[in-house]
C-alpha cells in the first residue's frame, strides 16, 4: 500500500484557470420516460452502453411527504442520458437486469439508494463520488465543488431544492438534472485513479460496499421530539402537547402528502406548547395556527390540545427522552465517569491524529459511535486483537480497523496503567 501521508492531496485552487460552465447537455435534452414503451427502450439503450452508469434521483423534500424519488436521471458511455417520471413508471425493476451488473455511480449514495430501492432498482456494485472526495481529503465534497474542483468544470445547482412533484416538469429542470449526471462517469475515474495513487483504493471499495449493504434505518421511537426548539419547552405537560400535535400534523401530512412543516411549522407546535391554552379559543392567538393551511385543520389541533391536557400524570412523557442503548452522552462522562472521560480523550487524540496522517475528516477513519462505545466499556484485556475484535462488532470496516486497533491499545492500555499506579 502507498504510504499516504507522502501521497499528493487534493489540488490547491491557486492558479487554476476558471471552470468552464456546463450548460447543454451534450447529446441535447433527451425526452421524458413516462410510458412503459419508451422505458423498455431506454432499458435496451442503457444495456448497449458500456461501462459504470451514472445515477442520480430528484425528490420533493420540504413539498411532499416523505422522500420519494420524482425524477431519476441515468447516464452510460454509449447510450447517453436517460431521464425518468417514476410517478408515470414506478417500476424500475428491469433496469438493473438490462445493465447487467453494472457499478452505480452516485453522488452522496445513502441519500438516493433508499428511494431508488422503492422504485425496484438496486445497483449491484457502487462508487460514491461524495464518499470517495472524504476517503481523498477534499475539504468540501459537494458535487458540483468535487467537478469544478476535479474536472475545471461547473454546475449550475440553483434547482436543486425545487418541488420536483411538479407536473409538468419545466424544461429548465429537467435540463439541470440531465447535467447532473453529464460528467459523473468522469468524476468517478478521476478519483478513482487518486485513491489508487494514494492507497486508498481498497478503503472506498470496502465503505462502498458498507453503503451499499446497510441496513434500512429503523425509525425512532419517539420522532416527536426532534421537534425543533423543543428544549424550549421545560414541562411534561407541554411535552404532551408537543407529542399530541406532532403526531396529528404527521397524520394530517401523510393524508394530503405534504411535508408536515407545511402543514403546520414546528415553531408553532412550540409555542403552543408553552403556552398550553387553556380555552379552545386561544388557539387562535398562537403564531402560526392563523395561517390558511393551519386554519383549515383548526378542529383536528384543537382535538389534539385535549388529549394532551387530559392525560393523567402518569401518562405524561418525561423531560428527557429514554436512554438509547449504548453509553450516555460523552459530555456527562466527567461526571459519572472520570476513567471513561480519560479513555474517550486519549482515544479520539489518536484517531484525530491518524486522520490527520492520512488526510480524511475523522469520522471517515472510524465511527464516532466506535469510539464512545470502546472508551466506555474497553475490552480486558486491553490487546490489539481485542481492540479489533470490539471495533469490528461496532461497524467498523476491516480497513478501519487495521489502522486504527494497534494505536488504540496503546492508548487504551497506558490510560490503564496510569490509573492503577
């Protein structure tokens, strides 16, 4: 492996003549796929192409409920850019059959894999541009930074948060998606030629397939209270009132398909909470319940602020949310635990320094949950194998955990003498 601390990072913008900007598509604006004809032959076209294909997914984030895909866009040598309604065809199962194994090449993959899977397409092989210019040291890894950046090129992005469940989509949009992908095959090869030049080819094959392989996220158990401003509100009481809303404002999102802050903004849940009216009238005063969207469901918030004031007390919710497996905040360690404190120090200055080493943020190099998790509860005895073993049963990679388990038992291991002398 090449010793990276002496590889070559990323560029430096002095002297570097301006980007040219990306404003046609190449092969011009291809046409909308929204019949099942003309997408069983962009499916033949994509097979006849050769090569990684270039992937990427539109979705209505802040307009629509939850995070479907409205528009995906893919793009392969030799078969040129496809752009997809999958409101029209929401079955995108057979793509991945005509592209045969094809790697996916996507920006930020964790954002789109998921929406993509709902349509039916999963990538059997991955390279994330976002994920690589991490592993690479790149300060900034937004796409269109990682182009002009790596290829002299720019992007415009002022589409990108967009109502994409807009119909029909505006030919301006549909040609800022289709530039989406123009260059991203190209992207994926420059990296790739510099993780390879730095070493660090078998670490993105490694988080790639992590990406690729993981897990849907499992829903927490009590979302309400990611509300934000709620530590704002300091009683059970109004916690439950916080509860009730957000949970009829989801219903009444997921009914009409709107992003629940559209339905009603968090700031007035908040307020509301603090104040917890005590005559249905008072609803009315509260900032944010008098807006058109918000009136329209008066009775159903009014329902709501009655459930939470006629809950018992012991149906109230705590003041704080109920302890997630795992060890406490790291900012109460001090407190309830010096040893451990001392243990997290030492062990987050040796990772720091090893990213430093090989140039990539922290949290690329190993998980901030790996970390509080082994100075919390070490392994005894403090050995390099058993180091290993611990960070392989927190998701660390195999990469990861060669680098980072040798320096960590040391770390570990003199944080451990220290307090028996």
């Amino acid at each position: 492996m090449t010793d990276t601390a002496n590889a070559p990072g990323p560029e430096a913008d002095e002297g570097r003549p301006p980007p040219v900007p990306l404003l046609e598509p190449r092969d011009g604006l291809p046409a909308l796929v929204g019949t099942g004809d003309a997408l069983a032959a962009a499916i033949r076209r994509l097979g006849a192409g050769h090569g990684p294909v270039a992937v990427d997914a539109e979705r209505a984030s802040g307009f629509r409920y939850g995070h479907r895909a409205f528009l995906v866009q893919f793009r392969r040598r030799g078969a040129g850019t496809v752009l997809i309604d999958p409101v029209a065809c929401p079955d995108l199962s057979g793509i991945a059959a005509g592209l045969a194994g094809a790697e996916a090449v996507i920006h930020a993959a964790s954002q789109d894999l998921p929406c993509l899977a709902d349509l039916g397409y999963r990538p059997p092989l991955l390279f994330d541009t976002e994920l690589a210019g991490r592993l690479l040291g790149y300060p900034r890894v937004g796409l269109g930074t990682l182009v002009e950046t790596v290829l002299g090129l720019s992007l415009e992005k002022s589409h990108s948060a967009a109502d994409w469940s807009t119909r029909p989509l505006p030919e301006e949009w549909l040609r800022y998606a289709a530039l989406d992908v123009e260059v991203l095959v190209e992207l994926r090869d420059a990296l790739a030629e510099q993780l390879a030049d730095q070493g660090k080819a078998e670490w993105a094959r490694q988080e790639f397939a992590a990406v690729l392989g993981a897990e849907p996220t499992v829903p927490r158990p009590e979302p309400w209270r990611r509300t934000s401003g709620i530590h704002r509100v300091r009683n059970r009481r109004g916690l439950a009132v916080v509860r009730e809303l957000w949970l009829q404002r989801d219903r009444i999102a997921r009914r009409r398909d709107l992003s629940p802050t559209r339905v009603l903004p968090d700031a007035a849940i908040v307020e509301a909470a603090r104040a917890v009216p005590g005559e249905p009238g008072d609803i009315t005063g509260i900032a944010g319940f008098n807006g058109r969207g918000a009136r329209r469901h008066a009775a159903e918030w009014l329902r709501a602020f009655d459930r939470a004031r006629a809950l018992p007390e012991r149906a109230l919710p705590a003041v704080s949310a109920r302890a997630a497996e795992g060890p406490p905040p790291a900012h109460r360690w001090s407190e309830r635990d010096p040893d451990a404190a001392a243990r997290l120090t030492a062990v987050r200055a040796v990772v720091a320094a090893l990213a430093d080493e090989h140039r990539l943020p922290t949290e690329n190099l190993l998980p901030p949950d790996a970390v509080r998790r082994l100075a919390w509860q070490p392994p005894e005895p403090t050995t390099t194998e058993e180091v290993a073993s611990r960070l392989a049963g927190y998701g660390a990679r195999r990469w990861q955990v060669e680098l980072t388990s040798l320096p960590i038992a040391k770390a570990l291991f003199r944080i451990t003498e220290k307090g028996e002398a």
